[in-house]
C-alpha cells in the first residue's frame, strides 16, 4: 500500500485474493501431462493417454492444436517422435504461459503500474545443430522412461552432450540446464524407489530444455543501450552449493526524459560448498560494482549500458558510475508507481519467473509458528520468509517487526507472496532501514565479519590446493 499523500496510489490487495477464471483449468491440464509424463510415455497406460488427450484439448483453437493432437495421439501409442515430443513441451510452456499472463494482468491492476507495450524480438541466430539434436535425443529417452523409470544408464546419457556444450557461449544456456537437470535425476536415482516425485519441477525443467534445442530459442537479442540515472530497490540473493547469484531490481530513469521503467542487473558466480552466507559477497563483488552502491544507499549514471528488452541490464561497469545518495524507501514511495513493468519474452512467460517489485505499508503483521502474513488493507498476503538470505542483516523477526517493505511480488502454490528486500522498522526507539543486500559492499557487522573471514580462509585454502595441484 502505497499512500496518495506520499506519491503514490493505493495498492489493491483485494484483487490478489480473487479467483482468476480459467486459472485452475489450465493448471490441471499441465498436472495431468506431468502425471503422464512421470510414469513414461514408452507404453502408456489409459490414465496417461487421458493426460495427454487433456494436454491437447487444452490448446484446441490455437495455433498449436493441430499438431499437439497429433504428438498427443502418437504419444499414447507408445510411438511419438522428437518432433512431437518437443510440441507436447510447447503445449505445456504455452499454458503457463496463459497463467504467467493472468497473474500479470492480476498483479498490474493491484499495482496500478502498467506493463511494457515493447515485445521481446523473435530468437535468430545459428548454432550447432548436432549438438542440438543430440540434447533433443536424450530428452525425448528420458520422457520414454518417465520420472519413475529412470537410472544411471538414462541420466547418464547427457555427460557427453554437456561437455561438448560448455566450450560454446551459445550453447552454455542449455548446457547448464542439462547439468543441473542430469544432476538432480542422478541423486534420485533409480526413480522407482522414490517415495515422492518432483513432478512439476522436473516436467518444467524437461519442457524448457527441450524447447532449447530449438536453433536460436537460447539467444538474448539485445534491444538498445541505457543512459540515465539508476535508482537500486533491492538486492535478491540466490545461492545454491556450487554457485551464487545477486539480481539488483532497480528503477532507471532515461536522460532523455522518458518514463521511468524497471530494471534488474544481474551477477551469477560459481563458488566451492564451503564458501556460505556472508561470504558469497566477496565472490560477487568484483564483477559489479551496483553491489556497492545499494551498501552504500548510492545511484549511478549510466551511459550506454547494453539492455535487453525484458529489461536485463547486461552489466558492464565501463558503462556505470556512483552517483549521488538514493534512498531505497525514497524511490520506491516516489518512483517506483510510475514506472514500467519489463516486457516477458515468451519462454520466461511462467509462474514462477514472476517477480514484480512493490512497495508496502500501513500493515499489520501477523507471525505464526512458521509463517508470516501482512493484513494489507484488511486482506491478507503471506510473506515468503524463507527467502531472504542469511548473508544479510534483514530476518524473519526484523520483517515481523517493520511498519514499511519493499519486496518482491511472487505466485507460489496457489497463491501472491512477498519477498522482502529491505523493511523499516524500529530499533531501540530508532527508525531504520534493513536491507537484505546491506552487506553486499562490506561491512562492519560482526556477524558479518565473522562470517567473511570464514569465507576469506576457505578461499585461501582452495587456492593454495589448487596451485599445488597444477604444480603437480
């Protein structure tokens, strides 16, 4: 809620407890090809041809619908091709797509904000088209033996495309798709003894890749340069055991005076699994210099920086200097309700890719046993705690606490979520502002210290085994 007096408009949270129509129609006919998918499309059963004749009806009157009845009456007999294969995967893409929109359109009428009238240009571009297939090839097995079917022998069959996907930039998007896919398959492996099956993820993970062995469907055309001023929100810090990434969202303003739009900038870094909390900054940290101006409550210039039409600042900092102070609470009550939303390009249209900036207060906060919700003008909205990262200031109980949040609107089983980015609240009678990426420049926390000291020595020792290695 962000009140009239202060800039703003007033937030309609009403809208985000509403039924969407055709949401859950939509939703249980992806469930019902995830299902098919799960037990293995090499001899399927009744209920799986079920699954996939729901998948087709589903898309009946689009463009789509002539060959997914194809590719869903081929599947059920146990004969369906990589080509039809991949439309099934499009199929389901294409659904969650719809519902990517609905909540888009839901989220815009509760913000007031309207989105980007800019599309996102088609993919072009060559690459190799072998390697392609040879992706395709692996993925069509693995929908044969389906979730419950697979073992080393299935999973393992990725290896080689991936290492030979690596060494090519173009390439690298679904190479690392693959990596992380094969991975998380091989640790469950074999898949009949599993007791739970991640199906929804796993079919989202499956029909992404496959539409990536589409020639071109990986390239990020770059859409202009942006100059202007930057005004950091918020930082969202992901950090999984071998890798780390910080998203800077932020409003920029063009020099030329057109409307504000948001924006987010991005560093991704591979990290050892003893590297944890706090000191995942320091990896970060020399490849973007934005990590130090949202520490230090800065804006920067930009001249030329290249852009992506879903509004990625493709980070470079030749073309970014400090500015002069911003306050994270001042941009959003002020700039923030004039801004645009980004454009999506069409395989990012997907439920769990929303993640729209918005800014709260006037709220009250309710914390139960694990869960937190803010009553926004007397109707409720859960906040996703779990998310904010321990290598920050910002806690559950500092959230609980706060009178004002800045946060990240997200759609997470069933329902709107906020993650928090910053919060004010008050300390020893003191207002103050906490943010989750208050570390990401340095700091002079112990908690902070402590555990960048840690990270320091641990990277230390890595380097020095590593020397010792390529001495050797």
């Amino acid at each position: 809620m962000v009140p009239a007096d202060e800039g703003g408009g007033l937030m309609r949270a009403d809208l985000l407890c509403e039924t969407i129509a055709g949401l859950d129609e939509a939703l249980t006919a992806v469930d019902a090809f995830d299902r098919a998918l799960a037990a293995g499309l090499l001899r399927p059963q009744p209920a799986q041809a079920a699954g996939l004749t729901e998948l087709a009806r589903a898309v009946e009157g689009t463009p789509l619908a002539a060959r997914v009845a194809e590719a869903a009456e081929k599947a059920a007999d146990g004969a369906a091709s990589e080509d039809q294969f991949v439309a099934l995967a499009a199929a389901r893409t294409a659904l969650l797509g719809s519902v990517h929109d609905a909540l888009m359109t839901r989220v815009e009428e509760a913000t007031g904000r309207s989105g980007s009238e800019e599309s996102v240009p088609a993919p072009g571009g060559q690459q190799a088209v072998n390697l392609l297939a040879a992706a395709r090839s692996w993925l069509s097995d693995l929908a044969r033996s389906g979730w419950q079917g697979i073992d080393h022998d299935v999973v393992s069959g990725s290896a080689q495309v991936v290492s030979a996907m690596l060494p090519d930039p173009a390439l690298r998007r679904l190479a690392t798709l693959l990596d992380g896919f094969s991975a998380e398959l091989a640790a469950s492996c074999p898949g009949a003894a599993l007791e739970r099956i991640p199906a929804r993820r796993w079919a989202d993970l499956w029909s992404r890749a496959m539409l990536l062995t589409l020639p071109g469907a990986a390239d990020v055309p770059m859409t202009g340069t942006a100059t202007g001023r930057l005004l950091p929100l918020g930082v969202d810090l992901q950090e999984h055991a071998t890798a780390a990434q910080a998203q800077v969202h932020a409003v920029f303003e063009p020099a030329d005076g057109a409307a504000p739009r948001l924006v987010r900038a991005g560093v991704s870094v591979p990290k050892p699994d003893t590297v944890v909390g706090a000191g995942v900054w320091q990896l970060l940290r020399p490849h973007m210099s934005l990590l130090a101006a949202v520490s230090e409550g800065r804006s920067m210039d930009l001249v030329g920086m290249p852009v992506t039409a879903e509004g990625d600042l493709v980070w470079s900092d030749e073309h970014a200097r400090p500015s002069e102070p911003a306050d994270a609470f001042a941009t959003a009550r002020v700039a923030l309700p004039t801004a645009t939303d980004a454009a999506t390009a069409p395989l990012d249209r997907h439920p769990a890719r929303i993640a729209v900036p918005v800014f709260l207060e006037g709220y009250a906060a309710q914390k139960g046993d694990d869960t937190l919700t803010f009553t926004v003008a007397g109707h409720p909205l859960a906040v996703d705690t779990d998310r904010i990262p321990t290598a920050g200031p910002l806690t559950p109980d500092a959230v609980a606490a706060s009178g004002a949040c800045i946060g990240l609107l997200r759609w997470d089983a069933g329902t709107y979520r906020v993650q928090p980015l910053a919060v004010e609240t008050t300390v020893r009678k003191k207002a103050v502002a906490i943010h989750a990426g208050g570390w990401a420049g340095g700091t002079t926390d112990k908690a902070g210290v402590k555990a960048e000291k840690a990270a320091t020595d641990a990277v230390a020792v890595l380097r020095e085994r590593a020397g010792r290695l390529l001495r050797k």
